[in-house]
C-alpha cells in the first residue's frame, strides 16, 4: 500500500511539514537545496540529454533556480519529487509541471539516472505513488507526457501506468507520442 508520510520540524514557533511519499519500492521527497550535487550531476549527464530534450549542459545557475521553483503546483506551477529506493538511496527524479489552473492539467516526466537502477520497478513505482496521491488530494486531473517514438522503456512505461496515447507530433527535430492520463 502506498501512503503519503508527513514528518513535521519545529522551527521557533512554526511548523514545517515535509511531505514523503512511500511506494512499494520507492519513497519520493520533494526536492531541497542540499539535492543540488546530485541533480547537477544528473542533469549533465549527456546520456540522459537525448531522451530529456537537453540541449547541453546545464550551468550551476539553472539548476539552482530548477530548484528554488520546484514548490507546489500552485505556487509555482511545477513541483520536483527526488526518487529514493526503500533503502533510501536516490535513484532518480520525478517532475510535474507546466501546470494550468483552469483545465488542472500537467506534464510530467521522470528519469532514473542510472543505467544499473534501471529495470527495477523504480520508475513504475514513483509514477504511480505519485498519481495516487493527485488523486487523493485532487491536486490534478489530467496529466500529459510527451515521448519520443524510438524511446521503448518509456513508451512501455506509461503505457503500463494507465497513459494512452493521444497524437504524434514533429517535436525538436524527432517525432513525439503525446500519452494522456485522466484521474
């Protein structure tokens, strides 16, 4: 069973509340300042730039501010999840954004960053203890994932996870599935 864990601190006299969600095989914590090394590393990975539409590398500057924006759906429009394995190792990132208030819709995307985390049910998991906790909270409605027609594991992926796929389009030099869930 998956289930949304908070774990509170005392600040002074507020209260901040972490919010860990806990998969059959993965935990996801949402993204904090002190991931920068790790998401630095990640995202300049240039095996990991043709499947994510990364031009190049990313500079310290960027992905200090993909940090900084990755709030609340609400308040920044895009939230950013850190996937950790049950023995609370990372293994990769899961992200909502682009999203649009009115129609309650977003894009997401995930990547387990490497090649050795890969085939175990990670990247399943974290989609689908993320879904559920939409659901749960009705933060969503629809979510949207564009993929590239020669990238099998993902196609297969989302497809598992209840995504259909909805119209090919020419997209940065490569043709694109755009896969639609509604919860």
């Amino acid at each position: 069973m998956r289930k949304c864990l908070h774990v509170g601190a005392s600040f002074y006299k507020s209260i901040l509340i972490i919010a860990v969600l806990l998969g059959l095989k993965t935990m996801l914590r949402p993204v904090k300042s002190e991931d920068f090394p790790l998401i630095f590393e990640w995202e300049n990975n240039p095996e990991m730039w043709p499947i994510s539409e990364t031009p190049g590398p990313f500079d310290e500057a960027t992905i200090s501010e993909f940090i900084a924006m990755s709030g609340s759906l609400k308040s920044h429009g895009q939230e950013r999840w850190v996937i950790f394995d049950l023995n609370k190792r990372p293994v990769g990132l899961v992200d909502l954004f682009s999203f649009d208030p009115d129609s309650r819709s977003a894009g997401i995307g995930i990547m387990v960053a490497n090649m050795s985390d890969r085939k175990h049910g990670y990247a399943h998991d974290a989609l689908m203890t993320l879904i559920e906790n939409l659901i749960e909270h009705n933060k969503v409605v629809s979510l949207q994932a564009l993929i590239h027609t020669d990238n099998e594991p993902s196609i297969n992926l989302f497809a598992k996870c209840g995504f259909e796929p909805k119209g090919t389009k020419f997209y940065r030099g490569r043709f694109a599935i755009q896969y639609v869930k509604n919860l």
